[in-house]
C-alpha cells in the first residue's frame, strides 16, 4: 500500500503538470496513468504551442493567456519546443476588413506580429499558394508533447514526485464524506493495490465523468471529436493559419518530415469514439489545398480523431472557471471533501492551469508554497 498526500489521476499534459508543480513545492504526489503517460487528448493534438493570433479576435483573455505561457513554455521546456514560427496567410478571397480587426485585436493582447513581405514568404514557404495576398509572422511554435508529458514527469520525480503508468484508478475510497484513497490495478500485472491520499484530483480528461461516478459523483461532459491528417510530407517550415474566422482544415503544423493538418470537429458519441470517417478527411483535404495546392498529392500517413471534453454545469452547479475553457469542480460542494474534478484547457496553457489547481490543493491543506515551474526549466540544462 503506498501512501502520498496528493493522488492525481490521469497522465495527460495536465496530470504530469500538477505532478511537477506539486513535487516542486514540497508535496508528496503520485500519478496514476490507465495506460502511458500522453495517451489521451495529449497525443492526439497536432503538436501547436499557440502564439494566441487564432484568438485574438474572439476571446482576447484566451489570446492574452497563450501569448504568455507560449514565452514560458519555449524558455523552460526549450528541448520539446521546435522555434518554427507561425505565418497567418490572408487569400484575396479573405475579407481585408476582418485582417484588420485580427492586427488591432493583436496588437492589443500583446501578440509580437510583424508584416511579411510575399516575396520573403514564397521564398521561406515554396509550397505555399501563390495566392497569398498578406503574410502575417507570429511566434507560434511546434511542440513534442510526448516528451513534454516524460520531461515533466522526470523533473517531478527529481522532487520526490512518482508516475505510475499502465496502472488503471478502479475506485475510490471515502468515509464520512472524506477521501480515504484509491484503489488501483496495475494493468501489466493485473495485480490490485490501494494508495492511501488526503487529496485526489481528477484529470482523466473525457473518461472525467467516469472516474468522477467512482466516488459516486455526477459530472456531465459533453464531448467533441477532433480529426486531424498526417501527411507524409514536410509542406512547409512554420505554423500556416488561414487569416479568417478559423475553420476547420486551415492550420498546417510542420512536424519533423511530416505536417500535421486539422481540425474536423463534430459531436462525439462516447469517450473512445476514435476512428476518422471518410468524410472528415476528404473535408480537411480540400479545405487544406486552398493554402497549399500540392497537398492531395502527398500521401497521408495517418489519420487520427481524440475527443475534447467540455464541461456543461448543472443548474446552480458549483464550479470554479479559471478560464473560458477549463473548469475545475471541487466536489467538497456536492458533500465529498478532499476530491476536486478539472475538465477541458489547452496544451498552451497547461503549465498556468497546474499552477492555479496546484494553488487551490495547497490552500485546501494548508500549505504555503510559491510555484515555480514558470522560472525552473524542466530539465537541467549543463
Ligand atoms: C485534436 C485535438 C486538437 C487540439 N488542438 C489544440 C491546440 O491546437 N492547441 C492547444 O493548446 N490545445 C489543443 N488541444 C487540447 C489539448 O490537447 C488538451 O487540452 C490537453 O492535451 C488535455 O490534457 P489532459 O491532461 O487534460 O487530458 P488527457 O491528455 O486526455 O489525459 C487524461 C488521461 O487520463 C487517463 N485516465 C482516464 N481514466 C483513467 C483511470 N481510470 N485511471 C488512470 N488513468 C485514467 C487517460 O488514459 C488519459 O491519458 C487539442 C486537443 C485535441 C484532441
């Protein structure tokens, strides 16, 4: 049986983030990863570390967010980060009006943007359309989220933090309304354990709701699909955005030799509906080609859908939103102390959500303790 102050579930981006912050400030965490660590939406996201610009214009906060955390992410953790650069493309069937609001809106948040000449843009981008009619340069960038997810969890283990992959949560243990702890099975030996905890936080990620009814608990997710295209074929050097209202099929992610095209959303049925239908791929191909002519021709490598959870709160539900598309339910409110549920984010910002969740543990236990992952990269660097 092991014992540890705080049990956190899932091994996403998230988990292994809250596993490092809390390391890092002194408190005994273990992690429990049903499969390995970056298994869920974490692997199936195109590897963009967002400058904010696809925000700017809709949700400045979100915008505002990214834009710092882009900075952080790239000084502490410069080993998962390729300094691609990112161009937003306006096509002259694009509307100039909407280009100028997006350079206001950017400028306003923060984002560094500079004007690109086309000539300097089809000499860096030969793949790109000659159609190109402006060429923005934001600081987007290209990052490796499995060795995000390992990095983080090995800084977590320099301070005393453990990870515990292909090892399934199967319940969890409370009395008079207090977490007791978890059990758990490890898969690869089917043995079953216990990991005695004062806190659990659960960051399953769209299984969320499942590991929320362990203890009995309610929590309703709505679930999206996201299909994304592998082509094998390294199309171009930076992050290409369409510079419009952002639509499915218009960011290209350039990833060793292949580039990585999404996003096809539609509604999904069930956490594990992971197979790409005929259909989004053919949309991605053809919306894709508007920026890159070329692109049916390249052969696709693979396909892959992962679904994004969002929460729907309840009627006069409690839930605590530290940004617009992350909640954290701390379900002390629904009578069970000791047990708090956080649903939806983004990679981008993964580091500040683990520091706000880690900040909201420690205050729930009383510790004091400043984060420092925004100062300490993640790993040694000689
Ligand atoms: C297609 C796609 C495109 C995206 N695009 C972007 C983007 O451009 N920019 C951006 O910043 N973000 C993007 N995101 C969002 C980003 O990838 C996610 O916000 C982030 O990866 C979520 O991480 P997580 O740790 O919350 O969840 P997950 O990575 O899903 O982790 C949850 C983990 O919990 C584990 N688990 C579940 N049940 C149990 C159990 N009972 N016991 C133990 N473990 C369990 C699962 O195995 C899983 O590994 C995208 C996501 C997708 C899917």
């Amino acid at each position: 049986m092991e014992k540890t102050t705080v049990a956190i579930i899932g091994g996403g981006v998230l988990g292994v983030g809250m596993l490092r912050d809390l390391s890092m400030r002194g408190v005994k965490a273990i992690l429990i990863e049903e499969h390995d660590l970056g298994f869920g939406a974490s692997s199936g996201y195109p590897g963009l570390l967002h400058s904010g610009g696809r925000y700017a214009l809709h949700d400045p906060a979100t915008a505002k967010v990214c834009a710092g955390e882009n900075a952080i992410i790239r000084k502490i953790g410069r080993h998962c980060v390729q300094e691609t650069a990112g161009y937003f493309i306006r096509l002259p069937e694009d509307d100039p009006g909407y280009e100028e609001k997006w350079v206001t809106a950017c400028e306003a948040t923060g984002i560094p943007l500079a004007e690109a000449s086309l000539k300097d843009a089809h000499r860096l981008e030969p793949n790109l359309t000659v159609r190109a009619a402006a060429v923005y340069k934001l600081p987007d960038a290209a990052i490796d989220v499995f060795r995000l997810c390992r990095q983080n969890a090995l800084s977590a283990q320099k301070y005393g933090g453990h990870a515990l992959p292909f090892t399934a949560v199967t319940g969890i243990v409370h009395t008079n309304a207090h977490v007791q702890g978890l059990r758990i099975r490890n898969n690869l030996t089917g043995q079953f354990d216990t990991v005695c905890c004062d806190f659990i936080i659960n960051a399953a990620g769209v299984w969320g709701g499942k590991v929320a009814r362990l203890a009995g608990i309610s929590l309703d997710i709505t679930l999206t699909r996201r299909t994304l295209i592998y082509i094998n074929h390294r199309l171009t050097n930076r992050i290409i955005n369409r510079l419009h209202q952002p639509a499915p099929g218009d960011t290209f992610v350039p990833y060793d030799s292949m580039t990585i095209l999404g996003t096809a959303y539609s509604p999904a049925e069930k956490p594990a509906d992971f197979v790409p239908t005929t259909e989004e791929v053919v949309d991605l191909i053809n919306t894709g080609e508007v920026l890159f002519e070329k692109l049916p021709y390249y052969p696709i490598l693979r396909t892959c859908t992962e679904i994004r959870p969002r929460y729907r709160a309840a009627p006069g539900a409690a839930a605590r939103e530290t940004h617009r598309d992350f909640v954290m339910v701390d379900h002390s409110q629904e009578g069970l102390h000791g047990f708090a549920s956080v649903i939806g984010g983004k990679l981008t910002t993964y580091r500040l959500l683990a520091e706000k969740i880690t900040d909201f543990i420690c205050g729930k236990l009383s510790i004091k303790s400043p984060c420092r992952t925004a100062q300490e990269p993640i790993i040694d660097i000689p």
